[in-house]
C-alpha cells in the first residue's frame, strides 16, 4: 500500500474541488445573492485547498500503483469530495443539517437525484448550481477527469483508477495513454451536454432560460435528475420532455460507441449486445407500459411520450419525472420500472444500477451451467460482443451481481430496523434507488416524494449505499477492509 502516493493523488482531487467551487461562487455574485452564500463557498474552498495542500507536502518516490492502490484513492476520494462537498449547504443554512446535507451532496456526486429537500423554491440559485455541477461532474467521473490532468505514470498504472472509477465489467483505454483516453471521454461528454443545453434553451418553455438550461443539461448528462423545480420537469412542455428523454437514452448508451461512430467502425457498433439489448429492452418496456397506461391518457402521442420518458429516466437512472407514476399508474407499469432499476443501462455510460452487459454475460453463463448439467460432457464457451469470455469476467460479474443483491437486502433490513414506521415499500424501493442510483422509488419516496422523513442514521446509510453503487461496490468494500490497510 503506497499510502503518500494516496494521500498526493486524494490531496490533488480536494484541490480540484476546491478549483471547481469557483463556478457556484460567480453564481452567487451574477443572482447578488446574500454574503453568506459566497461566505460558504470561500470557506470550504479554503479547507479543501489547504487539506489537499498537506497531503502534498511529502511527495511520493514512486508514482506506479497497484489495482488495490486505485481502488482505495477513488473509494476515498469520493467519501471526502462528499463529506466536505456538504458545507456550503450547511454554512449558508440552505441545509441546515450536516446529514441532510451530506445525503444531498452524496446524492449529486453519485448521480443518484434522491433528495432531502421539501421545497426546491427555498434553496439559492448557487446552491442549486452546485447541487446540479456535482451530477455534472460525478457522471462521468471526477477521477476521470484528473486523469486528464496529472502526469501519467511510465508504466501506465493510472489506468486502475480509471477501472476503479468506470461503470461497467469492462474498461479499458480506447487509445494507448489513459490521460488521451480521459479527454476523449470527457471531449465527448462536454460536447453532447452542449447539444442539449442548445436545444433546451431553443425550446418553446418560456420559464427555461440559459440557467435552467444548464443545469438541467448537468443533470441529464449526470443522468442524476436533480430538477430545477420540486415537480421535476412535469410541468414542463411536451418538447423540452422529449429532449430530455432522447439525452437521458444518449447518455445512458456505452461512450465507447460514440468514439467508435467518430473513428468510423460503424460495423463494430452494429455488432455490440449491449447496445442491442438496451434498446430491446427499453423498447419491450415501453410497450408494455403503453399498454398498462393506454387508458389513463386522452392520447396516443401522451401515452407514448410519458412512457418513453420515465423507461428512459429509469433506466439510465436518471430520476427525472414527467408524471407521479408511484400514484397514477397500475401496478404492472410500477414493477415494470423497479425491474429497469435493477438492470440500470450500459456500461461505460453515466448510469448506474447492475448493467445490461452484466446481465447478458451472467444469463450466458447460467444457460451454460445448465447445458453442462444435461450433458456434463458437453464443452462449450461463452461469447460476448463475438469474443471469447474469460472464466475471471465471469466469476467477476457473478461476483458482483451476489454483493449487490446482498447489499440491497442488508441496507432495506437496516433502514426497517432503524424506521420501523416506514413502509417496506418505501425501504426497499428506497435502498434500490440508491445502490442503482436512481433516485425516485414508491409510496414514501415516489415521484413528488423525497428523504426528508428519514432520520440522520437512515440518511448516512443512503449516503454511503449512493456511493457504494456509484463505484460500483468493490472500491469501497476494499478500502474499508481492514486487511487492505496492513502492510505486507
């Protein structure tokens, strides 16, 4: 464990944040909101900058890491941007609760879009900028894009952040560098989120101007759903509702795609499972929907629409909602989504939730399993995208798939242990929401619901289980074992 290297590399990330506060500050000074917004925004960028100024004062000899290295920079990386990502909330009184405010922040950075917050109407224009920048910048990761940034090591070790980081059973670096790899990423990441602010602010809702459309550009592109209005975008125009969900589909498909589009390998994009299987599925879902909806609406084009909508903002774990679907809608199209918020959208995406590449490989695999145990002389392989799967991958993803389903039963216990007046709808859909990132659930925590009921502890536990999904599980699990910590 190379632990001045952690520190160096954790200390830059605080820094970093501290840089990126200074857009929530010019916000504060354009709205000439009150001195103690800008107070709250000076004060934590100077905590930041100077914790992240002692984790550099001893530098580290050697730069190269290991995988468990990455694994414990990213896990606390993101616990830190967190923890001190929550003051401004709490100095500027906003969010007066440190816990409240943490779950919020947790939320942001994880692009999860769950809230603690009653009434958005309350909260500054530079405490919802910062609430929606933190989607923005934990889509596609915030050590991602460092990586951009800081010098890569001779031996390319970086690359473990990167995995430790990235959604998905696979990443690897579309070209030979990381740090190249980083900003093609990021270049794509930045340009589509343009699009969409374009298209937002040319649309016809006169209550959508340039700040609107940034921010809910921020949280599209997060696929976090942090909204600008407590009733999320229902009240908004059916055009700006279908630009939203034609994003959230964007940003939930696999980013290596786009870079395959625009390197010209159109063949090798045709031929990708997942990206068939995520429009399968989605397409499946809709229909179905449609059909659980199609006598609630007046119209073909609403039934449609409001279908497409939430599949996608599901799906993507987004969390955006275009109508109150926990209230209105049958329980077929309910379950419909609580079954999307399992299977989340693809890997290397903004998304969360298990990933459709996951659940073909493990479907794979299980069907395998069982044509071994009808003719156990039987010798075959599992193929995905056309390659050959390695035992590792598979284990790798049966693994996770285990812990995730264990995760999301323990926090749902935990939370009915400590909430015993809650429903259990409320706790399980609550818990699935955060682990996949989601954000909305039912009954308690439904479309026009919120977290704000739950107590400190509840709140804590959310916070870490948004984390925990984000980096998809095993950074944190590593970096809390104790065994990773003893020297060796």
């Amino acid at each position: 464990m190379k632990k001045t290297l952690i520190f160096n590399i954790i200390g830059k990330i605080l820094i970093f944040e501290a840089v990126v506060m200074v857009l929530p500050l010019f916000i504060s000074f354009i709205y000439k909101e009150k001195t103690i917004y800008k107070l709250s925004f000076v004060i934590t960028m100077s905590v930041l900058a100077s914790i992240g100024f002692f984790m550099n004062i001893k530098k580290a000899e050697d730069v190269a890491m290991k995988a468990r290295d990455g694994f414990v920079i990213v896990a606390l990386s993101w616990i830190l941007m967190s923890a001190l990502g929550a003051l401004p909330f709490v100095i500027s009184k906003d969010i007066p609760n440190y816990f409240d405010a943490l779950f919020e922040i947790s939320s942001g950075f994880s692009t999860t879009g769950a809230s603690s917050i009653k009434d958005l109407s309350v909260i500054s224009k530079s405490m919802l900028f910062w609430r929606s920048f933190s989607h923005w910048l934990g889509g596609m990761g915030i050590l991602v894009l460092i990586l951009s940034f800081i010098p890569e090591s001779k031996d390319g070790s970086t690359i473990h952040i990167m995995r430790a980081e990235s959604t998905g059973p696979q990443v690897g670096k579309l070209v030979s560098k990381v740090k190249i790899t980083s900003r093609i990423l990021y270049l794509i990441y930045l340009t589509i989120t343009v699009i969409e602010f374009i298209f937002l602010l040319l649309g016809p809702d006169k209550n959508i101007g340039v700040y609107e459309s940034i921010l809910l550009s921020f949280s599209t592109a997060g696929t976090g759903g942090f909204a600008v209005l407590s009733s999320s975008v229902v009240t908004y125009s059916a055009y700006t509702q279908y630009v939203i969900g034609i994003f959230m589909l964007i940003f939930g498909t696999n980013f290596t795609i786009y870079y395959l589009l625009l390197i010209g390998k159109w063949k090798e994009v045709i031929k990708s499972e997942e990206l068939k299987w995520y429009i399968i599925t989605a397409a499946l879902a809709i229909v179905l929907i449609m059909f659980s909806i199609r006598n609630l609406y007046s119209s073909f084009e609403e039934v449609f629409r409001l279908s497409f909508f939430q599949v996608f903002s599901v799906m993507s774990t987004s969390g955006f909602t275009a109508v109150d679907f926990a209230k209105e809608w049958p329980t077929l199209a309910k379950w419909t989504l609580i079954l999307l918020m399992f299977t989340g959208c693809c890997a290397g995406s903004t998304g969360g939730g298990i990933k459709i590449s996951r659940l073909i490989i493990l479907m794979k695999t299980s069907w395998q399993n069982i044509r071994k145990m009808i003719n156990p002389r039987r010798v075959s392989v599992v193929k995905y995208d056309g390659n050959v799967l390695t035992d590792d991958v598979s284990k790798s993803v049966q693994t996770f798939f285990i812990t995730y389903i264990f995760i999301t039963a323990i926090v749902t216990l935990l939370i009915s242990i400590i909430e015993p007046d809650i429903d259990v709808l409320s706790n399980l859909t609550g818990t699935i929401s955060c682990i996949g990132n989601v954000g909305p659930g039912l009954s308690m925590v439904g479309s026009y619901g919120d977290f704000s009921f739950y107590s400190s502890l509840s709140k804590l536990i959310f916070s870490l289980t948004m984390i925990t999904g984000r980096l998809e599980i095993f950074p944190l699990i590593i970096a809390l074992s104790p065994s990773t910590w003893r020297k060796k």
